[in-house]
C-alpha cells in the first residue's frame, strides 16, 4: 500500500515504514503528525484518486529529526567583467518516519 501526499509544495510517494525529509514543520522529534491532503491511495482494494485530494484520507507520521541538508554552492560569473559572486545555502528540513495509512 502507498500513497502520493502534498505538503511543502511537493508532493512524496510514501508507504509504512518510510522516512523521508520534507519542509521544516512546526513539531517535536516523537510527537505525531497527520497529513490530510492525500492525493492518491494505492492499497488491496484498487487505487482511489482524489480531485485534487481524497476527502477520507490521511496519512500518520512521527517526526524523527530536524536538521540541515548539505551545502549547495552558488556561483555567478560574468567573463571578462573581473565579476564572480560566490554564495550557499542550506536549507532546513524535517525528517519523518510514515506509520500509517488509511482511509476514513
């Protein structure tokens, strides 16, 4: 059984037992999370597809840990201008492990 879910802007394809990084969320490490906007639900009785989400379904995670990805470098350059900008950026994200899924 999966599940395609939106939050942050993107969507994940997720199934139990999962972990996966999205978009900082307002939440301790071990408190629970419910995403609600279910875009579609693969399980044993066929596929169900919202439009655009599936009014019964939710999805359960715990959050694991909050942290940094890696460093990504940023440079701009413009020949023969004795121009070069360098800059990165590490963008913050939150790390949950998918529990459950079922529809309502």
């Amino acid at each position: 059984m999966y599940a395609i879910i939106h939050t942050g802007g993107k969507q994940y394809r997720v199934k139990p037992g999962d972990s996966l990084k999205i978009e900082t969320l307002n939440a301790t490490p071990g408190e629970p999370v419910n995403f609600d906007k279910v875009l579609m639900v693969q399980g044993d009785d066929g596929l169900k597809v919202g439009n655009p989400f599936i009014p019964n379904g939710q999805v359960t995670a715990t959050v694991t840990a909050h942290g940094r990805h890696k460093k990504i470098n940023i440079i701009k350059f413009r020949r023969r201008k004795h121009h070069m900008k360098r800059m990165g950026h590490r963008q913050n994200y939150t790390e949950v492990r998918i529990t459950e899924i079922f529809l309502t």
